[in-house]
C-alpha cells in the first residue's frame, strides 16, 4: 500500500471495510488508502470492481495455548499455530494482510513472523492500548512495539483503545519514533470531540459505526496534529516490552552462557553495563533465553556460533536484538537476519 508518511499536506484517508461503502468510494476515491474484504472470494471481487485500490484480508491471530502444555520454544509452536490458522485464509489476490486479536506483544510478533513464511505481501498490525499510558494489555510499551514492528516488514500499525485519551497519548509517544505508517480505529464520535490525533495517516470505522460518518467526521475534524521524525541519533533497541535509545558505542557486558544457571547469570550481571550478551551454544539454550526473556530489561546482544542457532534465538527474542561481530557471520546470512528479525548491526 502506498501511504505516505504524515506528509503536511497529506490528507487522512479511510479503510473502506463493508459492501455498503462501495458507492461511497467511487464518490470520494482519494479518501480511502485500502479495502479490508471479509473473506477471499469478495476479496477478488472487490479488486476488480475497486479501480485498482489495495484490497486485503484481516487474519484474526489464534489463541495462545497454554505455557504448562505446550511443547518449547513456545514461540516457534505458536508460530505453526498461526500457519496452521493463516494458510487456509490467504488469497492470491489480496494486496495485503490485517493481523488483529493478539493476546500479547510477543503473540503479534510472531504472527508477523509466521505470515513472513507464508507470503511476502503488505502486512497491517493492529494494537489494543489498554491505558493512558501507551500500554499494551502484557504491560508492553507502545515505542518498543512499533520499534520491533517497523523493523520485521510491518508497514502500517493501526492503533485502537477504549478511551480516547489512551489513542492521543500513544500517538504522541510512538509517532516520533515511527518509521512506518500510523493509523487509528476509532468511534466517529471521537473525531467530532476534536481528539488530538498525532501523525494519523490511516482510519478504520469500529463496529456499529461505518464509513461515511467516519468520512463526514473526518472533514471535520481539526485535532490532526504532525510531528517530525527526526529521531536519529539513536537507535531504538526495545527489550520485545520495553524501550530503549542506544548508541552504537553502548557498553556490552561480558559473555553470559545462555544455560541453566542463566537465571542467576541475569541477576549477577554487571549493573553498568548497557546491554547484555547472551551465548548461544546449543538448542536448549535457545528455551532458556525464552523461558528468562522476563526478567532481561536492557538491551540484548546475542551471539552464536551457528547461522542456524542464531536465528532461533532471534525468532524466540521479542525484542531487537544486538550483534557485535562476535562468532562472525557470513553478509548475506547478516543481512537475512536484519531483514526478517531487526537484527541491529554495531
């Protein structure tokens, strides 16, 4: 989808979501940036019948099974899960994906994993904000999530909250740091208020409401707010919860074996050290640094000596993750890992 990031002359524009707002599109074309069709087969109807608009699927994420009954890496098993329930639903002609209902953080980021094995199409991500405070249900900070987001191939995030003090204050925390597009899912109603709106780019109406009210609601409201992305100076390595701004020169702690003492290795670390460097030395390191990701609140440098081992424990590591140089790896395997997991190069 070609969304402009938050131009000043940009216009918002609408996500045209039922049958009902087809006439209104060919009225107003410039204001709906995409098409989210209920099912493949109106999917390939309305690319035909819509001109050429971006028309995409929702994928609803699957529950995330129980820790005492599931087999480890948790991860990667709810990363077959989402497979499972993605492969029967995607569509050749859907122009993009809408991945909404994740339990937690870490559950949307591997569903965004999982759909990256499947299909290189667009990806769409939508964030529950529980408080006023820019969290997510699992206490997750807002930037640490559009941080890792932007990073894995989502495009756009679309943000939707109960109050609409919780939508203006995640907005104005994520949308400086945002490299990707911003959008909202909200009540119409909330726009005639003149909710303060910061870098919205894309709407979706939410359910009892449609889009022209939302349209009408739009035209009308004078919250819409831009503020620059000029935030380089730093790099924003969030924990998969948390947000951190590092530089490349932070200090990195001495090697600590990713094994079964790693709970104790995390408690003795040095405390001024920026970031901590875990080891990777066989698969069962791998569920350690999963089973402890908890209680790792700094940055996170991972090494091992393997290609292969490296990348489990990116896939499992809900953050961005650091890479040093230690245990040198090949450029292409490099460049495949910052690709696919936001592996962050010094």
């Amino acid at each position: 989808m070609d969304i402009p990031l938050c131009q000043n002359s940009h216009k918002p524009q609408l996500m045209l979501t039922g049958p009902e707002a087809l006439p209104l599109y060919r009225s107003r074309p410039e204001g709906f940036a995409g098409a989210l069709a209920p099912d493949g087969a109106t999917c390939a109807e309305w690319a035909e019948a819509l001109d050429g608009l971006p028309v995409g699927l929702p994928l609803d994420c699957p529950p995330v099974p129980d820790r005492e009954t599931c087999e480890r890496p948790l991860t990667m098993h709810y990363i077959s899960l989402c497979k499972q329930a993605f492969r029967p639903l995607l569509h050749d002609g859907a122009a993009f994906y809408y991945l909404r209902g994740a339990q937690t953080f870490a559950a949307l980021r591997a569903a965004v994993l999982a759909l990256g094995d499947l299909t290189g199409r667009t990806v769409i991500a939508e964030l529950l904000i529980e408080d006023d405070e820019g969290h997510m249900a699992d206490g997750t900070d807002v930037r640490a999530a559009v941080g890792v987001l932007q990073r894995i191939g989502v495009t756009t995030v679309i943000l939707t909250a109960h109050e609409p003090e919780s939508i203006t204050e995640a907005l104005d925390m994520a949308a400086p740091y945002a490299r990707l597009s911003l959008g909202v899912s909200v009540h119409s109603a909330w726009l005639r208020a003149q909710t303060t709106l910061y870098n919205t780019e894309v709407f979706l109406p939410v359910e009892h409401d449609d889009e022209a009210r939302l349209l009408r609601a739009i035209d009308a409201h004078t919250g819409g707010r831009v503020v620059p992305r000029d935030h380089d100076d730093f790099i924003l390595a969030p924990d998969g919860t948390n947000v951190h701004f590092i530089d490349p020169t932070i200090d990195i702690s001495d090697e600590i074996e990713c094994g079964p003492r790693l709970e104790e290795a995390l408690l003795d670390a040095e405390e001024d050290a920026g970031a901590l460097k875990l080891v990777l030395e066989c698969e069962d390191d791998v569920i350690a640094l999963e089973e402890y990701q908890y209680m790792i609140a700094r940055p996170l440098c991972l090494c091992a000596e393997s290609a292969d081992l490296l990348e489990q424990g990116l896939r499992v590591y809900a953050g961005l993750a650091l890479y040093d140089g230690t245990w040198e790896q090949p450029e292409d395997v490099l460049h495949y890992l910052e690709q696919k997991y936001g592996l962050i190069r010094l």
